[in-house]
C-alpha cells in the first residue's frame, strides 16, 4: 500500500519536475554556461572579471540601495495597514485590501506607464502646483521616481504575508499580555511584532528580491539617466547581444539572491524561537 501512494505521489509530481527543468533548471544552466565561456565555447573567467569592474559595480550598489528602500518603505505602508485591517468589519476590510490588490490584476508595463504620466514634467503633480502657484518638482527620471514605481508595484507582496502572519496571531494571548498589565506598545514589541515576524521576513523577501532585479520599471521611470544592474543585463542581451556579459553578470547578481534566501532561512529560524518565546512570556 506504500509503495502504490508513492507510485502515485511521483506520478502527480512529474509535471513539476518537467516544468522545473525545462524553466528553471534549463535557463541556469545556460546562464552559467555562457557566463563561464568564451564566443567560441572555451572555458574563461574573463566575463566574470568584466562583470565586477567599477560601473557594474556601482550599477548593482544603486540597485541595491533602490531596493531596500522600496522594501523598507513598503513594511512601514504595509504593517500599519494589515493591522488596521485586522480591527475593521470584513465588509470594509475586503475593500480596502482589494484596493492594494489591484496592481496584481494589471500588467505591471501598464500601471508603471500610467506613473510616468503622473510624474512627469507636464504631468499631473506639476500640473496640480502649477494651478496652486507653487513651483514645480523634477520627479521622472529620478530615483525617487522608481521607488515610488517599486513600492506601487510590489506593495501587495508585502500586505499579502504580512496579513496572513497577523490574522494567525491567537486573540487570546494579546488579551492575556493586557491582562498581565502590558501596555499597547509593550504588547506589539514584546508580543505582536516577534509572532508577525515569519510574516515580515517573506514580505521583504517578496519584494526586495524583484526590485533588485527590475528593469522595466527604471527604464520607464529613470529613463536614460538611472541604469539599474537589470537595465543593463537586459541591454546586453537584446542590444549588444554579448550574452557573455549578461550572464556574468546575472551570476553575479544571482549572489546577492542566494544570500537574501539564506538570510530568510536564518531569520525564519530565530522568528520561530521569538515566537515560542513571545508565546510563553504570556502563559500564566
């Protein structure tokens, strides 16, 4: 009887094996083949030496900086909001979260070019202070420009767990943390915050992890003038064809993902601990 549920349990997964080679493992592996070879097939590590030179660098350092502001930005806008989400009727509080969910159901080319209009020099921000008297702002083709197109975009990754960690929060451990004397803001560093903690680290890793390698939105929105370490692996496949170079530097790219996956899985392991902890703090 084991063997045949084992049968069958192989049997369901092969579509995702098949899906996962042909999608995942497949693209890597012609990543790193051409990032560790020659036009004519030879191994090198020169690609690898091009990638780390001072203007990649600094594209991937700008990259970087960009993406954890928009995550930061995104955890101060998203916890407040699920937490107020938690308090409100079901009614308003499936509006309101269908509100931040919109994005998902647009393509994001579509919401990212309605944000150029926006920001724009002609657009509707200036066009708003040009009938107020008041001067105008330079915001397309700014970094401010794409962490306001990031956090517009990846926003509902973050609501999305965060929500979910706070709603499995137990009621009645907040009460018994009243009970016990424990203030609002006592209660959330000591109880709330620790338990929504697996919630935190995912949302920050759905976002961080895009942002980092967005393209499409700093092209849009930094036009020419801001180059994104995406900007220019995109270019040099589809416009300089040197695939060569673009695949150098996604593996160096691929890096600082693999650490952000290592460091979830760190954190994820002492949110665990602070949520025992957090839990046994209350028992009477």
């Amino acid at each position: 009887m084991m063997h045949d549920s084992k049968g069958v349990a192989r049997l369901f997964a092969a579509p995702f094996a098949i899906w996962a080679a042909i999608f995942i493992v497949l693209p890597l592996f012609f990543v790193f083949y051409h990032g560790l070879t020659d036009g004519q097939g030879a191994f090198t590590l020169a690609n690898l030496w091009e990638a780390v030179q001072l203007e990649y660098l600094q594209a991937l350092g700008l990259s970087v900086e960009l993406a954890l502001i928009s995550t930061l930005i995104c955890l101060v806008l998203a916890y407040p909001l699920c937490m107020i989400l938690q308090q409100i009727k079901r009614g308003r509080m499936l509006l309101i979260f269908l509100l931040f969910l919109l994005p998902l159901w647009m393509n994001s080319l579509l919401t990212t070019m309605a944000w150029q209009t926006i920001l724009e020099k002609n657009g509707i921000i200036n066009s708003i202070l040009h009938a107020l008297s008041l001067p105008e702002v330079t915001l397309i083709n700014t970094p401010l420009a794409i962490v306001i197109g990031m956090v517009y975009n990846f926003l509902p990754y973050m609501v999305l767990p965060l929500y979910v960690s706070l709603s499995h929060i137990d009621k009645s451990i907040i009460e018994a943390a009243h009970d016990l004397g424990a203030g609002h803001w006592q209660t959330f560093r000591r109880i709330v915050f620790p338990l929504s903690l697996p919630g935190v680290i995912s949302g920050c890793t759905m976002v961080f992890i895009p942002a980092l390698t967005t393209f499409v939105i700093s092209a849009l929105l930094g036009g020419n003038k801001i180059l994104l370490i995406g900007n220019i692996i995109e270019q040099e496949f589809t416009a300089a064809y040197d695939w060569q170079l673009g695949s150098a530097l996604s593996m160096i790219l691929m890096v600082f993902i693999i650490l952000n996956i290592v460091l979830e899985a760190f954190s994820g392991h002492d949110a665990e601990e602070n949520v025992e902890q957090a839990e046994q703090g209350v028992k009477p």
